[in-house]
C-alpha cells in the first residue's frame, strides 16, 4: 500500500541505470499470515542483464535474516526482474539471537542488491484487519490541499476515519477491514468552497497493497442577496448602495411592525434549499445599543423569509437597525449588510384609529339597537301600567263605595248600640239593686239556716227520744227545709 508524498531512498546506482521499482518507499502490505512477508518486488537493471539480485530484510525489534541476504532471482533480457506475492517465510528470520515464530506489524528495510548497487526501502506491514487507503483530490486538474476525507462504512453508515490532504492533493487513511470478506466504503471530501464530492469504495478479500481512490471536486460560488424588503404590506427592492467601502443594502420600515426580508439563496448561480440564513440586528436607542438574532425561512424556489421585529421606540425615531445576514451552505458561507431606517408608523396609527373608530360605530350600532329595544319595552310596560293604573282607580272608585256605604251602616250601629247600652246600663242599674235586695235576702236566709241549725241540733237530740210519729213529723219539716232552700236557688239564677 503507498503512502504517498516524497520520500528518500538509499539508492546506490551505476551507469548500468539499476533503479528499484516496487516496493517503493513506505508502501503499505497487509500482515494477513504472521508467519510470511508477502509483497511484489520490481528491479530495473538494463546493463546487468543476468546479474543475481540479492535481497536483505530487517524489521522492529531487532527483526532480521539468518543470513547476510538471500538471492531472489537475476536480471531478465528486458531489464527487467519482476516478483508478484513474493514470500519470506519466518524460518529465514531471526529476533535476537532467537528463531522467528511470527511477524509483528511495522516498518521493515528490504535491501535490494545487483553487482555493486543496492538500494534500501522502508515498507510497512500493518494488521491483516486493516487496508491503506490513499485518497486523491483534484480541482481544475491540480491537487488541492486542505480537503478533508472522511471515510464511512457503506453498510451501517458508520463513521471510521479521517484525515486531511497535503500539498500534493493526498490524503492516507488507515481503514478497519475484514480481509476474509469484500469491504465496501464511502468516502467524502470536503473543502469550504468547493463542492462536496463522494465515491463508493470496494475493496476485494485479501488485499496487501493500497487502495488508489481519485476524487474530482470544483469551486462552488453560493451567495445570498436580499431580493426585496417588505413591511405593512409595501414591498421595496433592494437598492446596493457603497458605505464607507462596504457594499450595503438599504431599506425603510415602521416601527413596532414585522420587517421581512426576502432572500434569494444560489450555488453557482442555481437557486438552492437547505442553507442556513441567520440576521443579527441591532441599533442604538439613547445611546444603548440593543442586540437580537432571527433565523430565516425557506419559502421556495431558493427564497428564504429572515423577518426582523422593529422595536417601538417613539421618541427616538426614525433611528436606524444594522442587520447583518450570514448564510451558509455546506462548507460555504456568505454575508452581507442591510441598513433599515425605521419611521413612525403612521399607516399602523391610522389603522388603529381606523379600527378604534370601527369598533365605536360597532358599540353605538349596537347601544342604538340595545336602546330602541328598550324603549319598545318601556312603552309596552308604560302602556301595561295605564291599564293596571285604570283598573286600579276603579278599584279605589269600588272601594271608595264601599267605605262610605260602611261609615253610613258603622254610624247606624254606633247609634244602636249606643241606645243598647244605654239600655244595658239601666238594666245593670236595676240588676244592681235587685242583687242588693236579693243579698239582704240572702243575709236573712242565712240568719234563718243559723236559726234552723240550732233548731236542727235541738231536734237532732229530741229526735234520739222521738217515736216513729215523730221520725215523720221530722221528715216533713226537713222537706219543707229543702224546698225553701230550692226556692232561694231559682230566685238568685233569675237574678243573674
């Protein structure tokens, strides 16, 4: 496998041309059995046709032949001796005194001898589960430097490894790979700049040199330019204007409104999607400069939408927002600089009076339907408290009849009952006296019963002596009593 750039080989040569040609210098072998160095050996030699060549090897840790060197073959009638998978076994080698069981990988010297030339080359021998890959880029038909190469498994997609080219275009890269199977690669190059490239790469079983990759990219031209500016609905293209040396773009807004910014996005002059477009603006209110950031929109067909928020800033107006607008692509970028004056927004102040003067025709309509509403009702219950007022007149008419009708009979019964009591109070007069004379009566009654008890009690003792004839006499005396008695009750419920 070569790893490529310059390099210097000890190389000893004759008039006879002798030039060794493969390995060349730090080329790349596979260790796929450590027991056997295997690699393609190409000697130029014209003016020694015939002549042996003799081969010498040396490597890492004290690595080295048996023998001062082996023959390997002679100079063929073309000049030429060419070996492909040439192999050196362990048994020719030797690590300190000790014979060699196996190789380890790393760098080893192969002396190549003709006659009185030899030239040595380091070569390198790596894990069977690696392969060189030397990868070249191209622009223009000229190597290009600083591209970066990143290799990928085909299959999982997986990252693996990367490097960056030299001044010669190449890059070298050590790739895991499975010497028992076909290995399948992607490998991409990229350069800010140029146009991202990529190749497929398939890599048999068994492989021991490098693996030659070419890929061929160009300088890619992506730019960004405002197409034209809108706010409030007023569009305005886009006038490039010289500030100070800087190419800048200039533009006008309102204040407190949404300012879009319409960009058009291109690679070598084809419009594109995917790029990224961010605007920092900022301005200066009161001598405080404000900051802020807004990313941009893809609308289609290679435009984007960066809308940037114009602040209200009334009592410093018109004041002007710097925008500045990045783009980039891939591994190419563009800018440029916008230059907005924001104004009073008078057509946003109108609009607002507009609507305020809208909404206030909407809230009288309303209050003047709401109110001739209100007045159908008042009417209808104005009218309803007439009837109710009429009726109730009527009522008090009725009642005011009736009042007096019972003034005229309460005036004829206070009469009557005025002689009724004047009546009454007669009679209780003359109850009066007749309840003092029936008292008197009673008094004397009662002086009587005192007088009959005593002659009871006389009798009641006359009468333990009295004969039958006398028990009678007694008895009818004794119901004579009674009726007296009853005769008093009667005169005094008459009384009553």
């Amino acid at each position: 496998m070569v790893f490529a750039g310059t390099f210097s080989m000890l190389n000893s040569k004759a008039s006879t041309g002798f030039e060794v040609i493969s390995p060349f210098p730090e080329e790349h072998f596979a260790l796929i059995n450590d027991t056997e160095l295997i690699t393609n050996i190409s000697v130029y030699a014209p003016g020694l046709v015939g002549a042996t060549v003799n081969l010498a090897v040396t490597g890492p840790y004290d690595i080295e032949m048996t023998s001062a060197g082996i023959p390997i073959g002679s100079i063929g009638s073309t000049g030429y001796l060419n070996l492909t998978n040439y192999v050196l076994p362990t048994t020719l080698f030797e690590a300190n005194g000790t014979p060699l069981t196996h190789f380890i990988p790393g760098e080893y010297n192969f002396t190549i001898s003709v006659g009185l030339n030899h030239a040595t080359v380091p070569v390198y021998f790596t894990s069977p589960n690696e392969v060189e890959m030397v990868v070249s880029v191209y622009s223009n038909g000229q190597p290009l430097q600083g591209v970066t190469v990143d290799v990928y498994n085909e299959t999982s997609s997986m990252f693996l490894v990367s490097n960056t080219t030299d001044a010669q275009g190449v890059a070298t890269l050590t790739v895991p790979y499975v010497y028992t199977m076909t290995n399948t690669y992607n490998v991409t190059a990229t350069k800010p700049g140029y146009k991202e490239v990529y190749t497929t790469v398939t890599v048999p079983p068994d492989q021991i040199s490098a693996v030659s990759v070419k890929l061929t990219t160009s300088p890619v031209t992506f730019v960004i330019t405002p197409y034209y500016f809108e706010d409030e609905g007023i569009q305005e293209p886009t006038v490039p204007t010289v500030i100070n040396g800087e190419q800048v773009y200039v533009a006008s807004g309102f204040e407190g409104t949404t300012l879009s910014m319409i960009i058009n996005a291109t690679e070598s002059g084809v419009p594109i999607s995917g790029a990224t477009i961010t605007g920092k603006y900022s301005y200066f209110v009161n001598g405080v400069e404000k900051t802020s950031t807004s990313t941009a929109t893809y609308i289609g067909n290679g435009m984007y939408n960066l809308s940037i928020m114009l602040p209200v800033a009334t009592n410093y107006v018109p004041y002007t927002v710097s925008i500045a607008v990045t783009g980039s692509y891939q591994s190419s970028t563009y800018s440029f600089v916008a230059l907005v004056s924001a104004e009073a927004n008078y057509i946003g102040i109108i609009e607002q009076l507009n609507s305020t003067v809208n909404t206030l025709s909407a809230e009288v309509s309303l209050l003047q339907s709401e109110l001739s509403s209100n007045v159908t009702l008042l009417k209808s219950d104005i009218s309803s408290l007439n009837s109710t007022i009429m009726t109730l007149e009527s009522e008090l008419s009725s009642l005011n009849s009736t009042v007096n009708t019972l003034k005229s009979e309460l005036a004829s019964v206070n009469s009557t009952l005025t002689t009724e009591v004047n009546s009454l109070e007669s009679k209780v007069s003359t109850l009066s006296s007749e309840v003092s004379s029936l008292n008197s009566e009673v008094s004397s009654l009662n002086t009587t019963v005192s007088s009959d008890h005593s002659s009871i009690s006389s009798l009641s003792s006359k009468v333990n002596s009295m004969s039958t004839l006398e028990y009678a006499a007694l008895g009818i005396a004794i119901v004579g009593l009674i009726v007296a008695i009853v005769a008093i009750v009667l005169v005094f419920r008459k009384v009553a």
